[in-house]
C-alpha cells in the first residue's frame, strides 16, 4: 500500500484556497498510484481558527468543502481534518475532527479524543472531545487514525498526561496501521520530541505509523512540517521536509532501511524566522518591510531575516544616527546593506533631538533627565519610520531580542513599536549564533558588528552591561525561569548564582511586564514565549 502524507501550507479562512491544495495533492496522488493520502489537522480552515470558529457560516462552508472533496477520492482512501458541528452538544459546539473518505464516499469521522488547554492551546474553549476510536479497514489493513495530542501523553512534555490513553485502545483493536493528523507547531525542541513519541506509539501498536504535519505560520505560530514515517519497531525510516511544503511518499510494501535523524538547531531556527516573516507578510497581502538599521546586531540579522523571506527589493533600511551614534556604526549599516544589496537611507535625528530638548527643558522648567532624553530617541525614530511606512505602504519590523524584552530593556512606543518582532522569542545569545550562521558561507554581517560591545548608544560610551547582567547570565535564567519554569531554588543551584541576585533579576522580568503587553506580535520559537501561552497578570504582589 503507497500513502500520501501531503504536508501543506494552509491559511486560516481560505476554505477554498485550501481546498483546491487538498485536491491538487489527490490528484499528484492519482497520477503517483497512492492509495492513501493524509492531510494535517484541520486542513480546511487553517490551525487554528480561534474564535472563527463561532463563525456559522465558516462551518457551513467547511461542510461545503467536504462535498467538494468527496469528489475526487475515486480509487483512494483519503483523512482530511475539519472542525464540524457536535450534533448532541452536550457542552461544546464542535468537534475537531478527521473526516474519512473513500472511493467517493463520506465514510464517518474520528474525533478529536484529547484536547490541549496549555501553553498555545485552548482546544477546550472550542471542540467536545471524542468518545469512539474507530477502525478502518482498506486494502486489507486496519487503519486507526489519531490526532495530534491524541498520541502526545507519549512524548517528554510535562502537561500532555491524560487519564484517557487512545493509543491503548486501539491496541486492543489490533489495528496494523496508525495515521495522524498534526498542527503541531514549531520550537526548538519539538522535532525530536517528536519523533520520540510516534517511536513509542509505533512500538506500543507494533504498527507504522504515518504522520502529516502542518507546514506556514498563522500570526505568532510556526509549522515546521518534518511529517514522518516509522516502522513498527519503531525506527524513523523517512521524514520530510521542514519549513516547506512536502509530498511524503511511503511504500509499505518496500523494505526500507531506518534514516539517521539529525538536526541543525540553528538553521531550523533561522528557516522558522523566515518563514515566520514571509507568512505574516504574504497572508496578508503585504510586500515590502522598513526596519531601522542601528548597525547592531539584531537590526542585522532581522534584515538578513527579511531579505530571505521577502526579497532584497522589499527591505528598505533606514539609518537614524544621533550624536550619540557612532561612525563605525553607521559605516557597518552601510555595508551591510551593500552585502544584502537592500535600500538604505539616512535621515539623522540630532536636529530634532534638539528640537525636542529645547521645548521640553522649558516645559519641565530644566533640563531633561537621561532616561528621558535616552527615551526620546527612540520615539523619533520610530515616529520617521511609521511616518516612512504609512507613506510607502510598508510593515515595520520590530528588532528587540528576547533578553531585552525581558528585562524591559526597550523604549514604549519607541524601538518597540513594529508590525511583526521578527527576534521577539530569540535570546541575544542565539542572535549571535544565528549571525555566524549566516556568515558561514561569506561575510553577510560585517565582523565589527558582531565584534563590537552592545550598545544602544542613547548616551556617551553606553553599553548593554551598564543596566544589565551579561547575557551568559541573562539568558540562562531566561530559559530556566520562562521556558522551563524551574523554580527559583533550583535555578540558583544549577547556575551557582546568589538567590537575593537572581531574585531581584526575576523581580524585573515580572516588573517589565506591562511593557511586553504592548509590544507587537513576536514570532514564537521556544517552548514558552512572550505572548500566546504565557498569562501573567500586570498588576501583583507575587513574587
């Protein structure tokens, strides 16, 4: 038996764009001799529709699509995702369902058995959770079919245990082949998790299993794809491609040997940013990006980013000195875009700095503090550039790394402000790795640039260290603290620090946490972000 695991790049409310791409797939299918194709999880609407789905009409066209679909499955047994309506409604409207299809016909559905509520999910808001695991037979094999969190109490993550286990009961119905359907969404440690998890469901089952990944981004979150195949005993024997859209072609009666699975952290990371980029952008209908170019390092690498994802001919870079920027900066922007070959301008602030300090120091009967003054800068700046993207039509991309936003190491409604935070979930240690790697091949990024102090040269001789720990320092308690939630006394052991030094460090991350609420979306690249799946309220006394 050949099957089809057609890793697509889905957008949210495009019911008939995704549709004519679920049939494009059967027929690559037909012309391929594959009796099954496997789609992601709710392929029709896009993961996840949120609260589009309280949309009646949006359902009653998913409906539609299925029709359309039903079609075209003459000759194959085909598992699209779609939410549908909970005729019983016993709590919530809808389930979040695999409809299956067979020479033309609807044949039924599986239903979602367990349903994530933590991190970015809120499945239970939506979707009733599936009572039945039903079994298919075609071709003589039984198919269970399983969607995505239906398999997850198999993998490392902490929050995915369940009382009810789906992949047992399926092994006492002694199915001879599993097939999942997956919106499961990228972070640094995900795809081997993974591949752990159907290893153990494999060898649970004594069955392959199939996998079909989601592939795009939908606003902060990004689908890696990497949809797979392993034997029965468990062995990884194909995957696809990530970050792409990808045919995954098994062949059940083919003996195939196990494939070593290796990983690149970083460049997965830098083709989730650009990705990341090019959907927020492409989905929507833009085109063209504006960033200022400080000369730093994160400004260089998010135009790296753009230039990637939207092509050197949509990046406009603006430089924006001020009498506190260096010349070498400046120059190191310059180059820059001169590697990339995108569009720079310069337009220096200094004149309307001054203009700002001569009015303000009479409004405050004095000269402005240095915090004030340093804040103004960014202000001005950021004021030219929406003034620059209004005019042109471009989407401003916001250049702050995960360690500043932590810590509120930014200006409000200054260098926070922004259409899309490309490195919003990347630690500034990461963004000096993710510069090596794209210099790996040539200079991209000038050298003096990621040689050089950080500095937001808002004052003489600043650097970063002046208001923050060293970001060795930074971004280990950043990982321990945020994404895996270690407590305070454990974090201090592991990282030799002194408790009323990390207490205090972690008393200003929760301190800069009205800031980050108004930041601009940010990309989502590690377990626990900034935004979705992290709720913390502003005001508190906890600590």
């Amino acid at each position: 038996m050949k099957i089809l695991a057609a890793q697509l790049n889905f957008t949210i409310g495009d019911l008939e764009g995704n549709t004519q791409k679920i049939l494009a797939a059967l027929q690559r299918a037909k012309r391929n001799g594959v009796d099954v194709v496997l789609f992601s999880e709710l392929a029709i609407t896009g993961y996840c529709p949120e609260d589009l789905l309280f949309s009646s009409s949006l359902l009653e066209k998913a409906a539609k699509q299925l029709d359309v679909i039903r079609s075209e499955t003459q000759g194959l047994f085909v598992v699209v995702g779609v939410p549908r309506k909970n005729g019983i409604h016993q709590e919530k409207p809808l389930y979040n369902s695999a409809a299956v299809f067979s020479n033309g016909q609807l044949l039924g559905y599986k239903d979602k058995t367990l349903l994530p509520t933590y991190d970015v999910f809120d499945e239970r808001r939506f979707f009733e959770p599936g009572k039945e695991e039903p079994v298919w037979e075609f071709l003589g094999h039984r198919i269970g079919i399983t969607i995505c969190e239906d398999i997850w109490r198999y993998s490392l993550a902490p929050s995915a245990f369940y009382e009810e286990d789906p992949v047992l009961v399926l092994k006492d119905k002694k199915v001879d082949l599993i097939l999942n359907l997956s919106a499961s969404p990228y972070c640094s440690s995900h795809k081997q998790n993974r591949l752990l998890a159907f290893q153990k469901v494999a060898k649970e089952l004594s069955s392959p299993l199939i996998f079909c990944n989601q592939v795009g981004a939908n606003d902060q979150l990004i689908f890696d794809g990497h949809s797979l195949y392993v034997n029965e005993k468990g062995e990884l024997i194909q995957m696809a491609k990530g970050f792409v859209e990808d045919d995954l072609m098994v062949d059940l009666n083919t003996h195939a040997c196990p494939c070593i699975f290796s990983e690149n952290k970083i460049k997965d990371l830098y083709s989730a940013l650009v990705l990341g980029a090019r959907d927020y952008f492409h989905k929507q209908g833009f085109k063209k990006a504006i960033l200022g170019l400080s000369g730093g390092i994160d400004s260089s690498v998010v135009a790296c980013v753009a230039k990637e994802a939207l092509g050197a001919e949509n990046v406009l870079g603006v430089a924006l000195p001020s009498r506190y920027s260096s010349k070498q900066s400046l120059s190191d922007a310059v180059l820059l875009c001169e590697n990339l070959k995108i569009e720079l301008q310069e337009i220096c602030i200094d004149s309307i700095f001054q203009n700002y300090l001569d009015l303000l120091s009479s409004v405050v009967n004095g000269s402005l503090s240095s915090l004030s003054q340093e804040n103004l800068q960014p202000r001005i700046r950021t004021a030219i550039l929406m003034a620059i993207a209004n005019e042109k039509g471009l989407i401003l991309l916001n250049t702050s790394n995960k360690s500043e936003m932590a810590m509120g190491y930014a200006t409000l409604y200054g260098d926070m402000a922004g259409g899309l935070g490309v490195l919003q979930d990347v630690k500034k240690s990461h963004v000096y790795q993710l510069a090596a790697f794209i210099n790996a091949r040539q200079e991209v990024i000038p050298k003096a640039i990621i040689d050089k102090e950080p500095s937001a040269e808002l004052r003489e001789n600043q650097t970063d260290l002046d208001t923050l720990p060293s970001y060795e320092i930074l971004d280990a308690v950043i990982e321990d603290y945020i994404e895996a939630a270690l407590p305070v006394e454990e974090i201090a052991e592991k990282r030799a620090l002194s408790a009323p030094f990390l207490t205090d460090l972690i008393h200003k991350i929760h301190l800069a946490e009205y800031k980050r609420r108004q930041a601009p979306i940010g990309l989502r690249v590690t377990q626990k972000a900034f935004g979705k799946g992290r709720l913390m309220p502003i005001v508190q006394k906890w600590k």
